[in-house]
C-alpha cells in the first residue's frame, strides 16, 4: 500500500512537471504566432523575468482546482476546470507585469496563450485520463451495513460522474462472516453503517490482514475523529478530539479575508447589481431586493439579502416552502439571476457587516431549522460558525442531496477549516456554475430523498 501511494504521488509529480513544460511550450507558440521568427528580446525577457511567478501561480492553481486529482473527474470537468485556471492565471501575468513595471509583455501574446494554452493542456489532460482509465481500470467495491444505507451508498456509486467504483457485492447481515467470505472478490469494502464494535473489529482485522481498502461513511462517529491531536503523556499516548469550531486566531484572519474581499467585490459587481435591480424592477412588480430571516453563527437570526427572483407574493398562502428545480413562482428574469448566481450578490453586503461569511454552511430559514434540528441532534453544531454565501457542500455536494447529507460536508468543513480550503472552495464555486445540476440554487434546494433499490447484477449477501 506505501508503495502504491509513493507511486501515486510519482505520478503526479511526473504530470505537474509535463504540465509546466506544456504551459512554457504555450507562451513560446504564442510570441511566435505574434512575432514570427522576430520576438524582440526585452519582449521575451520580461516573460523569462516572470516566469518563476507564472509557474508558481499556475502550480498553486491546478492544486486547488484538484487538476491532479483524477478519479471523481469526467471529460467535461478537465474542460472548465482548464479554461477557469488559464483565464485566471492570464489575469494574474497582466497584474503582476503590470505592477512590476513589465509594460515589455505584449497582452496580445497573453490573450493568444490563453487559446493556446487551454487547447494544448486540455488535450494533454485527456491524454492522462485515457491513460489512467486504461491503466487504473475500475474498483469493485463491497457495501456493508443496513438496507437502506446500502441503498443509499450504491445509488451514489452508481451516479457518480467518474465511474471507477463499482458495486459487486451487498452485505446486509451477517458482515464480518460475509466479508471474509467473499474479500478476495473485491478491492475495496465501504462500511456504510454504524454496525455493532465487535463486528466492526473484525471487518478491520480482516480489512489490514489483505492489504485492501476501507471507506467509511460520514456519520458522526467518524467525523468526530478527523483532524485529532496526538498528545504524549509520560508512557502513554492519549488522542485529543477536536472540537467543531474554527480557532479563535483563525476565525479572526478569516473575518478579515472576508472584509477585504466583499469590500473588493462589492466594487467590482457594482455595475451588474444596478442593472440588475433595474431589470428586477422593469420585469414584475414588488421591491429589487428582498429580506428574509436566517440563521447563522450561534443560532443568531438575520435578514438575508437577495434579489428577487420570484413573485412579491410567492408564499402568501402557502407559507415557507423550499424552492424546487422548476418553481413556478420564479419570474422570468429570476430563473436567469439563479442559474449566474446573481441573485446572491447582494449577500457581499451580509459579509461585510458580519452577518456571514464568503465560506460557510448555507443559512437556512427558521422555519426549517427546527424542523432539521427535531431530525437529527447535531444539526446544531453547523451555527459555530457563520453562514456562508459558498460553502464545502455546494462544491461538493450536489443538488439533490439531503440535509443531513448535507450536514455532513458542513460539519467536515469544520473540522478541516484552513484559510487554504477557503480559497480552494472560493475558485471551486467558479467551476459549478457551468454545472446544470449544481446551478439550479445554492440555498434553496429541494430536500430530496427518494427511494432507491439495488441493482439487479449487484450481489446480495444476508
């Protein structure tokens, strides 16, 4: 298993590098389509001077979009997620040369790298992904637990975008006697319930004894222990749990994160949150904006800012209602404002006063706050922090998902808060909004839950 993860990480090293030669490849086609066999030399040495700052940017870019990461990926993430890193990294050049006094680096060979660029990479990232689906093959994976958690899990598996995980096998009783009946005709076992200990030990036992692969599911159990701190006292060595809390020292590094960035932003959209209240108000009748109670940090309500994207008097009757799909009380410019996100813009105000966060769990509405708090007793620990206007389960939830699975990206968040994941989540927002399914509202989603079966050449052991 060491070897396999030192080869991973080889492997990757080995793609970064081939990434950084093609990106160098990039800019020089890019001064000779410019240029011809005739670039001036100061021209070219501003990009040798910047060059250092181009990679670095680059490398630090592909890392939090997860370009090295390959088995959650399909064709058409490579594709976004290419096109957004190489528009980002061509402003950075600009700002930076800019700044730096390097008036010497043509934008006209900027914008030419950036068509370049983005062919050239994208090609060369389907080229690693053919590669390592051919060679990676797919992994036939073992679901234990209760029926309906195995339901659940196998639904997952199945409408994942990357298909790499396949569902063999299904144990529903009996599990540590199925499993290691049957262990030799898979990779992986994901332990999708929380099972009685005995049982689960020797799942474990059997798990290390042949070298394969363990997924646990996010229950609070397992959450509880992500993130520990490891203490030494005297002979013995004790694990310190973490609470689901970001410190003190980082929470105040990321309340000034985010003033300096709804400050910047609130600039910059301007322009596009006044012809938007502009075509709000010319479209249907009732205000631009709209309030509405939320709950964030501490159970504390406050009056979320949005513009309005349904009728004045959408709930009149029919009081609080989650948002589905295809309301019919969106307007027709409010169903345009949602798939762009420019409905939430108005929040940048909410971040600025304190109210939430540009990275949080999404507020919910009192009204449905109680009700998940009457579901599921940790529903709570989601409020010690602000709510955000992003947040871990946009990113990497999806649509449909519900509360409580939601609950469990929020409360993972918080568990692995860093100023970095942050970032990561910020510029992973960027990607989600060419995603149909993702687009369709990032607080409202209708709490799905359906009811799922197994697979008919999925075997099932009682």
């Amino acid at each position: 298993m060491v070897q396999e993860e030192r080869f991973s990480k080889t492997k990757k090293v080995v793609i970064g590098v081939m990434d950084i030669l093609l990106l160098h490849f990039s800019m020089l086609l890019s001064f000779y389509l410019k240029f011809g066999n005739a670039v001036p030399d100061r021209n070219y040495e501003t990009y040798t001077n910047s060059f250092v700052f181009i990679v670095l940017t680059f490398i630090f870019l592909n890392i939090l979009f997860g370009v090295y990461i390959l088995y959650n990926k399909s064709m058409t993430d490579f594709l976004y997620i290419t096109i957004i890193i190489q528009v980002i990294l061509t402003l950075a050049i600009m700002a930076v040369t800019f700044a730096g006094r390097w008036f010497a680096f043509p934008r006209s060979v900027l914008i030419i790298n950036l068509v370049v660029s983005t062919l050239v990479l994208f090609i060369w990232r389907v080229v690693v992904y053919k590669i390592y689906e051919k060679f990676s093959g797919s992994k036939k994976v073992m679901v234990v637990g209760f029926e309906e958690d195995v339901k659940s899990a196998v639904f997952n598996f199945e409408n994942s975008k990357s298909k790499r995980h396949k569902v063999t096998l299904a144990v529903l009783s009996n599990y540590s006697e199925n499993v290691a009946a049957h262990l030799e005709e898979v990779d992986i076992v994901y332990l999708a319930s929380k099972i009685k200990d005995q049982e689960k030990t020797k799942v474990y036992e059997l798990l290390m004894q042949s070298d394969k692969k363990l997924f646990l599911n996010t229950s609070f159990e397992n959450l509880i222990m992500v993130n520990p701190n490891i203490m030494n006292i005297e002979d013995e060595s004790i694990i310190e749990v973490s609470q689901f809390k970001i410190p003190s020292e980082d929470d105040a590094i990321k309340r000034i994160v985010d003033i300096l960035f709804s400050l910047v932003l609130i600039i910059i959209t301007s322009p596009i949150m006044l012809i938007t209240a502009l075509l709000v108000k010319a479209t249907s009748k009732g205000p631009a904006l709209y309030k509405q109670v939320r709950i964030t940090q501490e159970g504390s309500e406050f009056n979320i800012l949005k513009f309005r994207t349904m009728s004045a008097t959408a709930e009149k009757e029919s009081g609080p209602v989650l948002a589905t799909s295809n309301d019919a009380r969106v307007t027709s410019i409010g169903k345009y404002l949602r798939a762009l996100r420019i409905d939430e813009l108005p929040q940048l105000i909410n971040v600025l006063l304190g109210e939430m966060s540009m990275v949080g769990p999404r507020p919910e509405r009192p009204f449905f706050v109680d009700q998940f708090k009457e579901q599921n007793p940790y529903y709570y620990l989601r409020h010690n922090v602000r709510a955000g206007i992003t947040g871990y389960a946009q990113v990497y939830g999806k649509y449909a998902t519900d509360f409580n699975s939601k609950l469990n990206f929020d409360l993972l968040y918080i568990k692995k808060y860093s100023l970095l994941l942050d970032i990561k989540i910020m510029l992973q927002t960027i990607k989600i909004l060419f995603d149909k399914v993702s687009s369709k509202g990032l607080d409202e989603e209708a709490e799905l839950g359906g009811n799922h079966s197994i697979s008919s050449n999925i075997k099932i052991l009682n």
